[in-house]
C-alpha cells in the first residue's frame, strides 16, 4: 500500500500473465506454481512430480530481444520428459509451422553413440491468446502421431498440446477441467481483482500473485516486463 492507504494491487494490472516475460519470470521464480499448471496441462497429480529442471532459466538483467532471449518455459519433468510451455498472444499466420519447429528441436536430443530408445517423451505446448487458422475452436487439444486408417498410436513420446484462452466461456469445459479452466482465468485477467478472486479457489495461484507482485514492485523487472509490452 502507498502511504495514503491505497492498494497499488487494485485495478487494472500493467503486466499480465500474457505478458510472457512475467510468464516466464514467474513460473520459474515459483516452483509451486510451477508444479500446479503441470499438473492442470497434463493431468498429473502432485505425486507424480519428482522433480523439475527449467533448462533455458532467464538471466535476469540480460536485454529484452526476440533474438537472444527465449521466453519460453523449457524443462525436464523426472528426468523422463521434456516440456516446452510458452505463451503466444499474436496470431503471425505460422503457428504450426513454428510450434512443430519446437517440438522437433527439443525432441532431437540424443548426441552420438547414445542409444534411441533412451530419447526422452517430448511435448510441445501452447497456450494461444487465439485459434490458428483452420485449427479446431477447442478449448485444450491433446495431438499425437498415430496412423489415420486405424488410429495406431505411431508413438507416445512425441505429443503437441493446445490452449486456447478465446475458447474461455462453456461450462462443459469448466466441469471437465476445472483447474486448467481456471489457470486460463488467470492467463485472461487483466486486473487484481479478478487474479485474486481466483486465488481463493486454488492455491498454486495464490502463489502465482505473490510472486507477480515481487516482480511488479522491482524496477529492474519492470524495465524489462516494459521491453516486451
């Protein structure tokens, strides 16, 4: 609060969750948070979480540049998989093109004389701020490589994932998925009031807020929350 009493955490938000700097910056500073939109994504109970590894952490004072800093959450769950998560509000027309380029960067993974059968499961996932052209209005897709004519699964270690937030708004979804429909909440909104409303029903977001407000309040981040607004 400022000295007169007024809740600089009211209102209108400056940097939201689709900000993806303060995407990125949170999850990786809150391993809580972390841990509870994993298990929204891929149906996972807490106890199935080992441990998390984010292999392309930020270093934080580096220069905002689409170039040099990639602000998507790349990590290993329990040493078995690899997860990539990023946020992408803009629709540039490439989204599958890009996406599978993703996926199949962080699926080669082996180097010479390693054996295949060790190469990790790898899953590609992103939560969209809207619906690729063509693309189904769905509100969470699961893709996986299978054969058409009899839906022979050609493998499970490789798998795309898609949130779509402009797909918020059937109940149907909300009662399916109730965390991974409220995390999106979170994703939509765009001020306090709203992120704290959703903090009373789940935990893991309270401990989102708290670390979106650290950020918020330090200067050096808000610099750099600013570079990619």
């Amino acid at each position: 609060k400022t000295k007169q009493g007024n809740d600089i955490y009211s209102g209108k938000m400056e940097y939201t969750m689709k900000n993806d700097f303060m995407f990125k910056a949170v999850f990786q500073e809150n391993r809580k948070a972390l841990e509870g939109i994993l298990c929204a994504l891929l149906r996972l109970k807490r106890s199935d979480i080992e441990s998390i590894v984010i292999i392309n952490p930020i270093e934080y004072g580096d220069k905002v540049d689409d170039k040099t800093m990639i602000l998507d959450i790349k990590l290993i769950l329990n040493n078995e998989q690899i997860i990539n998560i990023e946020m992408q509000v803009a629709n540039l027309g490439n989204w599958e093109e890009r996406s599978l380029t993703y996926l199949c960067r962080s699926f080669d993974q082996l180097v010479s004389g390693e054996n295949y059968k060790d190469v990790k499961r790898t899953v590609h996932i992103g939560i969209l701020d809207f619906t690729p052209n063509g693309f189904p209005r769905e509100f969470y897709s699961e893709y996986v490589f299978y054969c058409k004519k009899t839906d022979h699964v050609y493998s499970d270690k490789i798998g795309m994932y898609m949130l779509q937030l402009k797909q918020l708004g059937n109940p149907k979804d909300e009662k399916e998925m109730p965390e991974l429909y409220h995390w999106a909440q979170l994703f939509q909104a765009t001020t306090w009031e709203e992120i704290k409303m959703l903090a009373g029903k789940n935990e893991d977001m309270k401990e989102c807020i708290v670390t979106m407000k650290k950020l918020t309040a330090d200067e050096k981040m808000r610099q750099q929350l600013e570079a990619r607004e």
